[in-house]
C-alpha cells in the first residue's frame, strides 16, 4: 500500500509540474503571437496605405485623362459642326 501512495504522490508531481509547464509555455506563445500579431497588423495597413496612395494617383490620372478626351471629341464635333455648315 505504501508504494501505491508513494507512486500516486510522485505520478502528482509529475503531473503538476507538467501543468506548470504548459502555463508557462501558454504564457510565451500568447507574448509571441500578439507580437506577430501586431508586426502584421502593422505590414497589411502599410499595404492598405500603399495601394490607397497608388489608386488615387491612378484616379487622378484617369481624371485628367477623360478630361482631356471630353475636351478632344468636343474639338472633333465642333469641327464636323463648322464641316457641315460649310456645306
């Protein structure tokens, strides 16, 4: 009987000093995720900011670009206007 208590107090031991273990273990991957966490967060709104600047460079330029197409085909009517009242 003796050496069934002795096994079952060293079986808590181990035990317990697994369950710490794994807290202590919990305690760093947690610290570390929220780490990579935050350095992503922090990549993907550079991203976010990047392509952000990137499309309204690109609707600045397509902008001047309809505006200088309106401004062409208003050029080419008025001149099949001045064709046409010369006929």
């Amino acid at each position: 009987m003796q050496g069934k208590t002795v096994e079952k107090e060293e079986l808590l031991a181990m035990l317990s000093d697994i369950y710490d273990q794994l807290e202590e273990l919990e305690n760093v991957l947690e610290s570390n995720l929220s780490g990579l966490r935050q350095d992503w967060y922090y990549e993907q709104s550079e991203n976010i900011e990047a392509c952000e600047s990137r499309l309204e460079a690109i609707e600045e330029d397509m902008t001047v670009i309809m505006s200088e197409a309106e401004n062409i085909e208003s050029a080419k009517r008025s001149a099949r206007m001045k064709l046409e009242l010369g006929f």
